[in-house]
C-alpha cells in the first residue's frame, strides 16, 4: 500500500474514532494571548517552503487514547499537532491534498492536538498560509457541533477533548491533554501555525501540494 493511501486509511479511522470521543464545549471567551500579534515567517513567492520537521519521540505508544501516539508531532512545546494526511514514516511536514476531503469550507483535514500533562494554562491556535499575497488564514473545527468554524481555535488544559477509562489512566505515569479537530485549507501552498502559551509563541511550518 502507497504511503499517502496508508495515510489516507489511517485518516478514515481516525474520523471513526473521533467521532465516538465527546469533546467537551469550550467557552469562546477570548484567549489571554489574543493580543499577541500573529507572527508569522516571512516568505518570497519562489520560494522553498521552510517546512518543518516531527519528532516521534514526544509521547509514547502507551498513551492509546491518543489518536497517532507514538508517531510525528510537530512543535517545540507544551503543545503539539500532527498531521494525518501525512505519511507516518516520515518526520517532514509536507502532504498531498485529496480532493475528497474537499468541502465547500475548503480541504478539511483531521488534526489531532497534544498538551503536556504538566502545563497548566491555554493555548490560542492560528495560522494562515505564507508566500501568497493572498495569505490565506487556516481555520479550525474542533470536534464539537457546539464549536463554529473559526480562524482560531482555544485549548485549555482543565477542559480536554477526549474522556479516558480508569484503565487507560493507570497504564501511563501522566494524562496528556488529546483534542481531535478539523483544519481547513483553502487551497495547497506552505502554511504557518502559531501557538500561544504561557511559555511564549511557537510556529510549525507545513506545505500542503497537489500532485500534477
């Protein structure tokens, strides 16, 4: 089986298995970093996408309530992402978009996030594309009716997306925070993600291309 089909597969259980997680409804109140200016890289129109590169390092298998544990994480912490449509095997944050994950919001893609058991605070998620006068912003569905699509998205550490058994707790020395969600692209191109926490702002850098 072809990579980006495995990575396609794996996408369509993920949605199975988000879809019988109850993320719980976050409050849309503002975020205590939303008056951090969105600062993303600075990127010339022919140029190469500094896209970034996963560390399969940052929680382990034995963390089975978290959809790609084990796998690549993009970020430098206390919050990650991964990318779904990404092959697993490989650590560069590039993908092929699939036209059948194109709705009338644009390419919707599953995008599990991770928070660190030991932080204690928020994160406000935001992003846009980079290298495109038209800077296209990514937006965000958490995996709640109650949530709108938005161009940012909130994670608290006291309200997480995923209910985990007595079982699973007792396997693992700590619970990590587990949110699945949706990213909309509009079209391919490199994108940036900024993440804001109490521990400053960190950017992951991704590009999303269509096979010609």
């Amino acid at each position: 089986m072809k990579p980006f089909r495995l990575a396609f597969v794996v996408s369509l259980i993920y949605g199975t298995f988000a879809d019988v997680i109850h993320a719980v409804a976050q409050d849309r109140q503002s975020s205590a970093y939303s008056d951090r200016k969105l600062s993303l890289p600075k990127l010339s129109s022919n140029s190469e996408c500094p896209i970034s590169t996963g560390n399969n390092n940052v929680v382990s298998y034995d963390h089975g309530y978290i959809f790609g544990a084990g796998g690549y994480f993009f970020g430098s912490g206390p919050v990650y992402l991964a990318l779904s449509w990404k092959p697993w095997d490989r650590a560069e944050a590039y993908f092929e978009l699939d036209p059948r994950t194109l709705t009338a919001d644009g390419y919707r893609l599953k995008t599990p996030w991770i928070m660190r058991p030991d932080y204690n605070g928020q994160a406000l998620i935001r992003g846009a594309e980079i290298g495109s006068d038209s800077a296209n912003e990514i937006l965000f569905r958490e995996n709640t009716q109650a949530i709108r699509i938005a161009a940012d998205m909130i994670l608290r550490s006291e309200v997480t997306g995923t209910l985990i058994s007595a079982e699973q707790k007792g396997a693992v020395d700590a619970v990590w925070g587990f949110w699945p969600s949706s990213m909309i692209l509009s079209k391919p191109g490199c994108y940036a993600i900024q993440i804001d926490t109490e521990h400053g702002s960190d950017t992951v850098v991704f590009e999303a291309i269509v096979q010609e």
